[in-house]
C-alpha cells in the first residue's frame, strides 16, 4: 500500500512527498530483508531520477536495483532494472553496454513471457536507434511500443508511448508529424493533472516550434510548461524553457538580456549528474556572450574544460569543447586558434551540422572572420531539412552586411516558409492553453 502510494504520489505533483515515501519504504525493505520490495522501490525510484535527469544517479539506483532483483531472484523486476539501465546507458552515449544490458533483458523476458515489459523492451531500442543515428529504427521501435502499449488497454502508458513516438519522429526528416501526438498527450496531460507528462509534452513541443520559428503563439504553452517544471523540481526542463526565452530575447537584439537568462541555464543543470548538458548549456552562454560580454569567454572555456576532464568517456562532448574554444578565441582576436578549434570540431562524425553552421555565422559577424564562415557553408543549403530559425536568421544577417541580397533574401523565404508551414500544423491541433487546476 506504501509503495502504491508513492507510486500515485509520484505521478501527480507531490513530489517531496513521493520521495520520501520510498525512501522510508525502501529503508524499511532492507530492514526486513525483503529484497523484491526493495528492488520494487529502487525501480521507481530511477524513473524518478530519470524524469529530473538525474542521470548519475538513476545509474546507481538501477544498479542497485538489478543487485536487489538478483537477490530475491525475481526475473521480471531484474528485466526491468536492467532497461532502465540500458535506457540511461543510452541517453549517455554509452551505446556498447546499452546494448548488452537490452540484450540480458529481452532474454529474460522471453523467457517469461513478461508481456507488460514488451513495451518497454522497444522503448530500449528505440533510444538505442537514435544514438546509433537510425531514426527509421528508432520510428518502427517507437511504434511497435506504442502497439504494444495498446494491447494492454493502459491509457497512461499508451500516452507515454505516443510521447515516445512523437520523440522519434521530432528527430526525423519531418518533424512536424510528431506534433498531433504532442498535442494529444498534452491535453491528457492537462486534464488528468499529469504534470510530469504534460511538461514532457510542452517541453517537445515548444523546443520544435522554436527551431521553425514560432515562439510568441506558443508563449502560454512555454509558462505552464515552465511552472509546471518548478513545481516538479525538474531543473532540466526548466532550463530548456528559459533556454527559448533567452533565444527570443537574442533574435530581438537584447544579448545582455539573453546572457543573464543564459547564466540562469547554466545554473540550473548539475554538472555531476548530467555533465553532457551541462557543457552544452555552457556552449550557448559562449554563444551569446561573444556578442554581449567577450571578456567572461576565458572562464566560460575554463568550466568547460574542467568538466570535460571529470568525464570518463568524453567523447561526445568533445564537438562542444572544440566550438566553446573556438568562440574565446574569436573573443580575443586569434583567428588562427578559432579557426583550428572550429576544424577539430568540424571534422568529428557526430557533429551537428545546424550548431556549426551557427558558430560559423557567430565568428563572422561578432569576429569578422568571413573566411571561416564561407569554407564552413561551402554546401549549406537554407532550405535544408536540419536548418533551424536561428540558422536561417544569422546567415540572414552575415549576407546583408557582406550585400548579399540575394543570399539574404533567400533565407528571408525559408525563415518565412518555416514559419508558415509549422503555424498552419499549429492550427490543425488544438491543446488547452491555460492551466487546469485540480
């Protein structure tokens, strides 16, 4: 009963109360050496760290929890331990010990059957499928959980799985078909009072619509989603929310503004649980400061090394490292190092392209290195299907000061064409805009 409890507190907004429920119940389980019970909570208990990207620490309550299924000899709750696991291992880029933990599941379960792990099962590879950049492996996984999910007649599950999948598609060619799904599971969100979904849903939601320009018709969206996550504690959509705010306040010529809301980012991410983000949250203050506060880039730089250092697998971040340095030393004048660090980032085979476009266009208006900017866009295409707003908006500005009218007409069209075809997708789903109050 103390489990379900926690359980239900957990899926509303009494949060402080949820935890520390399992915390005394876990306690307790240990206590009384009943290890099922203990694995039972340990197993929320990371769903929890998960949805606040806890990540360090969802990572060790999955590994106690797989220590406590083991124990009682409970196959379906060590299968499930084991694709939270996997599930964080591959968020983490850590995509080699994902699969074999997947692996270790899929064998248990069917071994069982555990027909309600199935669901979970394809949720595993479709995160799996999306670092191994198969976003057409990682729709299908996305769609056979949401089948599954189906099948067993669970309405909050099927609308965790239509989440997944609208995540799936966001990352895909066409982005814009995840946002009937968004809006479905929003609106669920709302009037069910599920708030760790529904700021799930605003969070998706919003970041797409302000990658193709839209952000004022969305603004009720971005302050529920944002109270919502302060209510939570979820200092990571917190952070992407203010994120949006301060690429508004940028675009609208207020960099002073952007770096402060900025800072407030980077404030809220800890770096000892999700150091990933953190340095990409640092990358972005580097970004804006060039333009508004040059001289806080050494220290910027500084952070971002020391976190890269703490890192035992730095790989994926390093992209991050080589912009961040390329922007100080755009700060201070060296084009040679700017153009070295800008290289090294460049050449690494999981760069994004859309970032380095904007660093590009970043050095060359703030830095004046055209030169940089030209090699980088030598086969840029505005009407792309990875180009952002922002992109679209930069490489505006850099053409109109080189007098390139035709190149800052160009963009113009695109940014508009971005626009207008996410505003009438925008109007075809309808989700409550206002808070409603249990």
């Amino acid at each position: 009963a103390r489990l379900l409890l926690a359980k239900a507190q957990a899926n509303t907004d009494e949060l402080r109360e949820a935890d520390a429920g399992y915390a005394t119940l876990l306690a307790d389980a240990r206590r009384l050496n009943k290890p099922a019970l203990a694995a039972r909570v340990l197993t929320d208990q990371v769903v929890q760290a998960t949805n606040r990207h806890e990540n360090t620490k969802a990572l060790e309550l999955a590994t106690q929890a797989m220590a406590s299924a083991r124990q009682a000899d409970d196959r379906e709750i060590l299968a499930g331990a084991l694709l939270s696991a996997a599930n964080i291992n591959a968020r983490q880029h850590h995509v080699d010990i994902a699969l074999k933990q997947y692996e270790q599941a899929s064998a248990l379960i069917k071994k069982g059957p555990m027909r309600e792990l199935q669901p979970r099962l394809y949720n595993t590879m479709a995160y799996i499928a999306k670092e191994k950049k198969d976003p057409a492996a990682a729709i299908a996984a996305a769609r056979a959980e949401l089948t599954a999910d189906q099948a067993l007649g669970k309405e909050r599950s099927s609308m965790i799985a239509s989440f997944n999948l609208a995540y799936a598609l966001s990352r895909s060619d066409r982005p814009l078909d995840s946002l009937p799904l968004l809006a479905e599971v929003w609106n669920w969100g709302s009037q069910h009072h599920d708030d760790a979904l529904q700021v799930a849903a605003g969070n998706l939601m919003t970041a797409l619509l302000y990658d193709m320009g839209v952000y004022k018709e969305i603004l009720p969206v971005i302050d529920i989603t944002e109270q919502l996550a302060s209510a939570q504690g979820n200092r990571y959509i917190q952070s992407q929310v203010l994120g949006l705010r301060a690429g508004d306040a940028y675009t609208n010529g207020e960099a002073k503004a952007s770096l402060a809301i900025c800072r407030k980012v980077s404030a809220l991410i800890d770096p000892e649980q999700d150091p990933s983000t953190a340095i990409s949250k640092l990358a972005v203050e580097a970004f804006v400061a060039l333009s508004a506060e040059p001289s806080s880039l050494a220290g910027i730089r500084a952070r971002v090394d020391h976190l890269v250092k703490q890192m035992p697998d730095p790989g994926n971040v390093l992209v991050t490292q080589h912009l961040v340095h390329a922007l100080a030393a755009t700060a201070v004048g060296n084009r040679a190092d700017a153009r070295s660090a800008f290289e090294a980032a460049a050449a690494l085979p999981h760069a994004s392209r859309d970032f380095l476009h904007q660093v590009a266009l970043q050095i060359a208006l703030i830095g004046h290195d055209d030169d940089l900017a030209q090699s980088a866009l030598r086969n840029f295409d505005p009407a792309g299907p990875d180009v952002t707003a922002d992109t679209l908006r930069l490489y505006g500005a850099w053409a109109a000061r080189r007098g390139d009218k035709a190149g800052q007409q160009r963009a113009e069209v695109c940014l508009a064409d971005l626009r207008e075809s996410a505003l009438d997708e925008l109007g075809k789903n309808s989700f409550n805009r206002e808070r409603v109050t249990p």
